[in-house]
C-alpha cells in the first residue's frame, strides 16, 4: 500500500526563492540555495521546484538552477515550469530530477503526455491542474494563472489519466498563498473522477489543515509552500501528528 506524502513546494525567479498568493503577488523571500540547504536536513519525501519565470514569461526551464540543487539534494526532486519538449523532460532527468510536472504543455498539447509516458513512464509524470471559481463554477487556467480553458475540470482529469500521467497535482488557485486551509469544496467535486494518486496544494496554514487533507482516502500527497516559510511547522512536525491520528506517510 502506498504511503502519502508531505511535499513541500518552492517557487523560484531566476536564483530567488518567491512566494505569491492566489498566483499573483509576487515577492521575494530570500535565497533559493539556502532554504533548500535548510530542507535537507528535514529528511523530505519529496521537494518540488517551479521555475516561476519560465512558467509566467513563456520562458524555458533555467537548468542551472537544476544543476546547483540536484548535486546538493539528498531528497527526490520535482521539477515545473517551462517544461515543453521531450528534450527538456529528458534533460531534467539526466541532471538529477526524478519526476516532472507538466501543467500548460500538457493542456495545449495533448499528445506531449503521450510522449512522456512513452519515453519514460507514467510514474515520470505530474500533471498539473489549476483551478479558480469564479461564480460558483470552477475552470482550468494555465499560463500560471493568466489564461481561462473551456475544457471542464472534470472532463480534463478524466482525459489526462487516460493518457497516462502517474499523478495528479491540483492546485486551488483560490487558496494558493492563504495559510487558511485546503480547497474541501474542490476535493470533494473532483474526488471520485480520481483514479491516480493525487496531490493536492493551496492554502495550508496549520498542521491540522494536513491532517484534514491526508485523512481523505484520495489523497496521497499534501503539498504546501507558505507554511514551510512562514511557521515553525516542518513536515516532521505533521507526521508526528499525523501518526497519532493513524495516517501512514513515509518515513
């Protein structure tokens, strides 16, 4: 049986490390090298890394920050943002990324997923899928946040399971940078379309936020960001609570 997973999730511009809320307000926190130097000693599960550059400017993935990190990193790495080609997937991999997230690309070509999970396995791919309500129905942006699909969200994780991606990474748009809690309300439309581990993100604040989340029988990962930065909670703290409740993470 698999067990779920803490997986917290920078944001880095060029070599900073940033923090937006609801995918907008950007701002710097400090340096990338450093937090991450910070996080290896906390004995990850996993750590994601987004290229906030690439994926707000249509730029490509800056593969130098991968070099710095993967040769210092002693957790699996996670990479995202600008990821367009099957040459940048097989790059990622070949400089020490063990999973990469594939959001935008993904929407605007589906045949790309196809590719991936050709050349390199289902269990090489997080699909990414932002979400944000607006009037009650909630919709698909890519283009970090900038660009609204028509394709339902509900059609779209069908479609994108079917075509092979190991995980799915759902993002609340919404609660994205809040620290108030994770999006229920979309857990609990999208989680019986859910046939691949899923990862949820946006909105953690509290350790409880996680518990809540992770006791959810679709859940498999809890992503958070914020709470990392800004609180003294760590993901030992959570698994230590998490224990308590009977929730099996890893180790």
């Amino acid at each position: 049986m698999l067990k779920k997973r803490i997986i917290p999730l920078l944001l880095h511009y060029k070599s900073w490390l940033v923090k937006t809320k609801k995918f907008d307000d950007k701002r710097n926190v400090g340096n990338l090298q450093q937090i991450i130097n910070v996080f290896k000693d906390r004995k990850l599960d996993e750590l994601a890394l987004i290229d906030l550059m690439a994926t707000s400017e249509n730029k490509d993935f800056n593969f130098n920050i991968l070099d710095e990190v993967a040769s210092e990193c002693n957790m699996p790495l996670i990479i995202g943002g600008g990821i367009k080609n099957l040459y940048d997937v097989e790059t990622a991999f070949k400089k020490g990324a063990d999973k990469i997230i594939i959001g935008s690309a993904g929407i605007k070509d589906n045949n790309f997923i196809n590719l991936i999970v050709k050349n390199f396995g289902s269990q090489s791919l997080m699909a990414a899928i932002d979400v944000k309500k607006i009037n009650n129905k909630h919709y698909i942006f890519i283009d970090n946040g900038k660009t609204k699909i028509n394709t339902s969200i509900l059609d779209w994780i069908q479609k994108v399971q079917e075509l092979g991606a190991g995980e799915l990474l759902i993002t609340s748009i919404d609660f994205e940078g809040t620290m108030k809690g994770y999006d229920y309300l979309l857990l609990k439309k999208i989680e019986k379309y859910i046939k691949v581990p899923l990862i949820f993100n946006g909105g953690a604040g509290k350790t409880k936020d996680f518990i809540k989340l992770l006791s959810n029988k679709k859940i498999m990962g809890a992503c958070a960001s914020s709470v990392f930065l800004f609180s003294e909670i760590t993901p030992k703290t959570i698994k230590y609570e998490s224990a308590k409740k009977r929730i099996k993470l890893r180790c």
